[in-house]
C-alpha cells in the first residue's frame, strides 16, 4: 500500500479556483483566437478580452517552457528520489525512482534501487509489477491515477489549451505560497476546472490547483501541486523539483537527479507481460557498446 501511495503521488502532477460569476457568464465565448488588435478594439466583450489576456499567457508560458521542443516531445524519463508524507510527517526516508512517460498515455514508474517493483498504466488500465508477476492495480487507485493524469501539466498545455470546447479564464495577480504568480483557469465541457499560477517573470509554471468530489462520500477534496528548480534540458526548461498537497497537507515530494526527452523508449516497458527487465542491457545496445 506504501508503494501505491508514492506511485499515486508521482503520477503523471489543488483546488481549481471557485470560478466566480464572470466566469460563468464568460464560458460561453472565452475560446477566441489571439489577436492583439482585436483585443483593443473597444467594441470586443470583457469576457473575450479576458479570453486573450488567458490565451496570451499560456501562450507565453509555452514559449518559456521551451516552444515547439516542449510541443514536440514524444516521451520523456526521469530518475530521483520521491519522499511521502502523512498530516506533515514524512512516512519514509525517500524511495528511489524512475520514471517514463510516453505520451498520450502511456507511463512506467520503477522502485527502489533495484528496480523490482514496477507500476503500468497503459490507456485506462494500471499493473503492479514485481517477481511475481502483473497484477491489477486496485480500482481506488487507478482511479486515482487517471484524475491527476488528465489534470496533469502535460496534458493541460498540450490537449486542454488545443480543445475549443475549454473556456479560458485570466484571473490576473495570484499568490503562489510566497511568490508572486499570474493565474489562469480553465474550464472544460465536463465543467472540470484547473488553476495555473505562471511566475510573473519567468513565465513558468509554479503551481496548478484543482478540486473533486469524493463518489463515495461526496466530500470535496482540494489537489495542487507546485513546481520549482527549473533546469534547461535538450532545450526544455524542466523542474527539478515537485510537491504535492492533499486537501492543504503536504503528500509527496520529488527530486529529480536526471531527466532526458524522446529517447524513443522500449514499447516492451510498458507492457506488463512482457518480463522486460530494466538491468538488462537490450542485446542491439550489448552489441553497440562493443564497436
């Protein structure tokens, strides 16, 4: 269960702000294209000059992200060392960790230093990996893990920003915890919602907050994650750092050692029958390495 807890907290990273009433009466037109004429025109609408002013800036958080190689980025890896914690109390001294992440859908995670215990999820489904075998994830938990996958940075830059169905709101100065942020909502045909709080000078993305309701007990529970220690990587600006909060609580934090993009994984790591082994050297590299 220690380990569903930690992959959960990694997976693929609170509370989407309350829209307030411009919100709900802006939905319907937010999604406009950019134009910076336009949006001086004096006879265009609040709500959809609010629009362009959100537009803009996840626009000019792309670009500090790293533009069309942040776009472009077919998978991605990463290597570290995930703490988690309980009410503010750390439950571990850190677990080893890596990550590979193939995009739309497609994620492995690998624990501890030998790489033993893996976790899969492939479209909708999610496999626990060890000497063993696969075995089913457990409902609770994948469920877990497809909400935090379809709020995930990644997919919010790179699918939710595209859909002309998600309204775009700019809910201008924001607090970050301590740093001073610029935040945008956005609301999809689900009426889901995602806040994103972009640093003002950097551009970068510092923090995203989003809510749910428990189906069980109908309780809203708040999710945010922040992101920091950004480092340049083959031309993508990439945190280092990660922390997630559960309904105000610290839950895990991450450190990333190494972090590398479009490598054109192994398909085999994310089939969890294919007995692919990570300390296995594939046999066309066994030869490489010998010329």
């Amino acid at each position: 269960m220690k380990h569903l807890l930690l992959i959960a907290t990694l997976a693929f990273v609170v509370a989407a702000s309350v829209c307030n009433a411009t919100h709900a009466v802006a939905q319907t037109g937010a999604q406009i294209p950019s134009n910076s004429a336009s949006a001086k025109d004096s006879s265009i609408p609040p709500e959809q000059e609010n629009a362009h002013k959100a537009r803009a800036l996840l626009d000019q958080a792309i670009q500090a992200l790293g533009g069309q190689a942040y776009l472009n980025i077919h998978d991605m890896q990463e290597q570290g060392r995930v703490y988690s914690f309980y009410h503010g109390r750390p439950t571990s001294n850190g677990v080893f960790f890596w990550r590979f992440l193939e995009f739309p859908d497609n994620e492995r995670i690998e624990l501890t230093p030998q790489r033993d215990i893996a976790y899969i999820y492939t479209g909708d489904k999610g496999y626990e990996v060890t000497y063993k075998g696969p075995k089913a994830v457990e409902k609770k938990d994948l469920d877990d893990y497809l909400r935090r996958r379809k709020f995930s940075l990644e997919t919010i830059l790179r699918s939710w920003v595209n859909d002309p169905t998600v309204a775009l709101f700019y809910d201008g100065n924001a607090l970050a915890g301590s740093l001073a942020a610029q935040r945008v909502t956005l609301i999809n045909s689900k009426n889901e919602s995602v806040s994103v709080y972009f640093d003002i000078d950097t551009h970068l993305p510092i923090k995203k907050s989003y809510s749910w309701r428990d189906p069980a007990d109908k309780e809203r529970n708040v999710e945010e994650e922040t992101y920091d220690g950004y480092r340049i990587t083959q031309g993508v600006m990439t945190p280092f750092g990660f922390t997630r909060y559960f309904n105000g609580d610290m839950q895990t934090e991450r450190f990333i050692t190494s972090a590398s993009y479009s490598q054109d994984l192994n398909r085999a790591m994310f089939d969890p029958n294919s007995g692919y082994n990570p300390n296995k050297i594939p046999e066309k590299r066994q030869k490489d390495s010998r010329k």
